[in-house]
C-alpha cells in the first residue's frame, strides 16, 4: 500500500519522515494554507533527500496555481510529483507529466459524476479522491468510501480525506480493484503542519511493516 502523508512544513519532521518507508512526503504550496511550507522548508535538505533517500517521492500540492509556479517549485524544492487540487485540465497534467508525476485530486460527494475523471485518464499517476472542501486532508472530513464503487476507471488511486489511527479496520476492510494507497494529514497533526511523529510513524509501521527502517538498515 502507498501511504502519502501531506502537509509537512517542518524540517525536522521531513527529516524524520524520511526514515519512516513513506512513500510520497507532500508539501502544500498554497498561501492561505495554515500549512503552506513555501517560507519553511528547505530546499537545501529536500535536494540531500534526494540523494540519500531516492525511494522517498517529494511531492508538492498546488490548486489553481500557474505552471510557471509549478516549475518552478519542482526546480526548487526537488519534487518528484505534484499534487493538483483545482481546476487543472487534462492537457496542463499531462504537460506536467513530462516533468514529474502527477496526482490529479477529485472532490467527491454523492453528486460527483465519476465521468470526469475519463478526460484525465493517460494524463496523470494517480488519481487522489478526497472530500468535498477538502485540501490534502486539510478538512479533516472523509466521505461515503462506498461512492468509489461508481469509479470503473484504469488509473489507480489514492484515499484521503479524515483518515487517521482509529480508521484501521475500515481501510483494512476498503476493497477496490484500483485501490492504491492513501493520503494522511491532520489526524496525525500536534496542530497544522506539525506531525505528530510517533503516531505517523506506529500507522506507517502498522500498514508497511516490511519497509519500515528499510533505508537505515540498507545504509547501515
């Protein structure tokens, strides 16, 4: 299972992320986010990690924001993948696919007409369905997960959206045949964008307990 685990904001919770077996460590680059790492994270480190740490995807989250703003933060930061949340059409994806992956966020409720994705099929990595009013988890709200039965198409996809410790059971028991992974936030929050480390890292050891360590014990 890919776990994803958004809105970091500190360094010295990046760097301990990194030790985790986490696949995709998200950055959100939105002004008005109470997480918005633009001013705090380093791009010094985020470049180290990129050597020392190449199983680990530095991934930036944007909505509506420019493509030059993009880029330049995929140049900046090192960022293996974006993360878009806005309005972004199928051909800005697939222009940004020849940087870097893209994850294409859909805001899902009973109304949500699962067609559109179809327009973003071959243009994105993955898809993230999330809930309504919700920015990388940043709500802390989830949806009906049942809605995804309406979801019949190839790309694989992430969940997020409210999960947190006590949604164990429920993710253990979610079954989807392009069921990926997910995308934690907030509930594994001391407040917004500062992880509560110990609680990450017990979820991520639960859930992947084979990778868990596996970049200090290779370089050990």
């Amino acid at each position: 299972m890919i776990i994803k685990t958004c809105g970091i904001r500190e360094n010295e919770d990046l760097i301990s992320v990194s030790s985790m077996g986490i696949d995709y460590a998200g950055f959100i680059f939105v002004p008005t986010s109470p997480r918005d790492a633009s001013a705090t994270l380093d791009e010094g480190l985020t470049e180290l990690l990129s050597r020392s740490v190449p199983g680990l995807k530095k991934t930036g989250v944007f909505c509506n924001a420019e493509p030059e703003e993009i880029l330049d933060k995929i140049e900046r930061f090192h960022l293996n993948a974006v993360q878009l949340h806005g309005n972004e059409s199928p051909e800005c994806c697939e222009e940004l696919m020849e940087k870097t992956e893209v994850i294409k966020a859909f805001a899902v409720d009973e109304e949500f007409d699962f067609e559109k994705t179809v327009f973003y099929e071959g243009k994105c990595t993955l898809f993230l369905f999330d809930a309504v009013e919700s920015l990388a988890g940043e709500s802390g709200t989830s949806f009906d997960w049942s809605l995804l039965d309406n979801y019949n198409g190839q790309t694989s996809f992430l969940l997020s959206g409210g999960i947190g410790p006590a949604s164990a059971i429920q993710l253990l028991e979610f079954d989807h045949p392009q069921f990926a992974g997910i995308d934690i936030n907030n509930k594994f929050e001391i407040y917004p964008g500062k992880k509560n480390i110990p609680s990450l890292s017990s979820f991520v050891h639960a859930f992947k307990p084979i990778n868990y360590g596996l970049y200090w014990k290779s370089s050990a």
